[in-house]
C-alpha cells in the first residue's frame, strides 16, 4: 500500500512556530513530531511506500525523515515549487503512484485505520473516498429566521452538526485524469467536478480521535491529551516493537561486556575455560 503526506503548507494558523519550523515536524508532547507519529501509523497498518509532497521549509523535512527506513517505510519526496492546492501536487507524481493509493495531510493525530480507509475505497469503486468526522459548531448569537419582513422563528446560540473532511482520502488515478500538471488544483474543486459529473465521492465516517494541528486550539488539546492516549495513538507499533527489542538487545550485550571486563581470564586458561 502506497500514501502520499501532503506536507507544503506553510502553517499560517501556527505562527510563529511554523516560522522557522514546518508544521508536519511541530512536537506533540514530549517526544515526537507529528509527522513521526503519522510515520509510525501507517508503518504499523501495513503501508510499505511513502511519497511526502513537500515546499515550504522542506529541506528541513527531508533531513528528519530521510529514507524512511526508521520506521519501515520506502520514503520519496515531490517538491512543490509554487503552491498547488490540496490535489495538484498529485498531478505531478502521477505516472509514478498505483492505480489506488491513500492521500492525507501531515498535520492530523488521529487513531483512524488508514488501511480500512484505502480497502474501504477499492471496494466502493468510487474515484474518491473522503474520510468524514462529526463536528458541532457553536454559533455566539442569537439566530433568526425572518420571512417577508416578520421574525418567524428564534433560536439562542444553537449548535450545528456537521460531517467534515478529516484531510485522509482513498484516491483512484482515474479521479485526476485530464488536469494539468503543474496548475493548481484544490480538493473543493475536485469535489464539485466529481459531484458535475455524477461520480460522487465515497464517504467512510468515523468518530474516534481526530485533531487538525493546524488549528491552535486542536494543537494545545493534542499536547495536553497526548500522554494519555499515546498508547491508543501507536498501537501496535512495530516500530516501537522493534526499537525497545533493539534497545533490551543493546543493554544486555552491554551488560555482558562489563561483566567480561570485570571478571579477569584465570591463568592458563587458553580456550576459555578456568585451568
């Protein structure tokens, strides 16, 4: 399985500290970098191929995440000149990605099953899937409803419920097929021509964790939720698996050479053995 982290945006809602630091690479507690977690999820849900779609401060990206290889993954970069939108850095790779592939932004912590998304959207046959998550909305005022000049209605800071895209797509080649690469391209423009041209997007909704680190709000609650939920958010972590394995393995070889350095060789012991 192949995904593609959009990670070019420069973060604007997050200044300063996007300032000098992209925002994919911004610390959820005390450890990690978001882009790190949303590495290890996808490792651990079975992805093998990664392209990271990058522009501002993207060197800086480049140098952190490497080959990939930290946590299992094949890792390729796109780089993003000008700014393409949501779905126009696709169009530049696209001789180069599988028939279906997951798409998603590098800003959001969530416990989603990313290959549920990507097996939910080969079965659907739709062009597009779109991952969708419950928000309600508060509004601050008083809200009516006026007809012919008369208030006919009254509501006091009602709250809205709406279903919103959580930035995690299953996406087929054949959904970008006749756009220009090289021009941008946003999500909400290829939403409506999908919806002109009766092939509606898929929807694969969920109501578990999800937070856009993008907002400020959401990335105050990331950090201050994250030690406890650290263990739902890496869940099965091969990565984790493999680091504590290579670290207890370290330890005891460690361990074991202090304890020859410690323990002199008896005279006359040639092969090993106490004479």
């Amino acid at each position: 399985m192949h995904a593609v982290i959009l990670a070019g945006g420069k973060g604007v809602r997050l200044r300063p500290y996007t300032t000098a630091l992209p925002k994919p690479l911004v610390p959820i507690g005390d450890q990690h970098a978001i882009l790190e977690i949303v590495m290890r999820q996808l490792s651990a849900a079975g992805f093998k191929t990664v392209t990271l779609a990058i522009g501002h401060l993207g060197h800086i990206i480049r140098a952190y995440v490497g080959n990939g290889s930290q946590w299992g993954l094949r890792v390729g970069y796109a780089v993003e000149d000008t700014p393409l939108g949501t779905m126009g850095p696709l169009l530049t790779m696209l001789d180069r990605l599988p028939e279906n592939f997951l798409v998603m932004n590098g800003d959001i912590l969530t416990d989603l099953d990313f290959a549920g998304v990507l097996k939910h959207h080969e079965g659907s046959g739709a062009p597009l899937t779109i991952a969708t998550y419950a928000r309600e909305v508060k509004i601050d005022f008083g809200v009516l409803t006026a007809v012919a000049g008369s208030i006919t209605a009254f509501r006091e800071k009602p709250s809205m419920d709406y279903r919103v895209s959580m930035g995690v797509y299953g996406v087929s080649r054949a959904a970008l097929a006749g756009y220009t690469p090289g021009l941008p391209l946003g999500f909400d423009e290829l939403v409506l021509d999908l919806l002109g041209a009766d092939t509606p997007p898929a929807a694969y909704e969920f109501d578990g964790y999800w937070l856009d680190i993008g907002r400020p709000d959401d990335y105050d609650r990331a950090n201050a939720e994250f030690a406890g939920r650290r263990s739902m958010l890496l869940r099965d972590d091969r990565t984790e698996r493999a680091l504590n394995e290579l670290s207890r393995t370290g330890a005891q070889v460690e361990e074991a050479v202090e304890l020859e350095l410690d323990e002199p060789t008896p005279v006359g012991a040639a092969d090993g053995r106490a004479a």
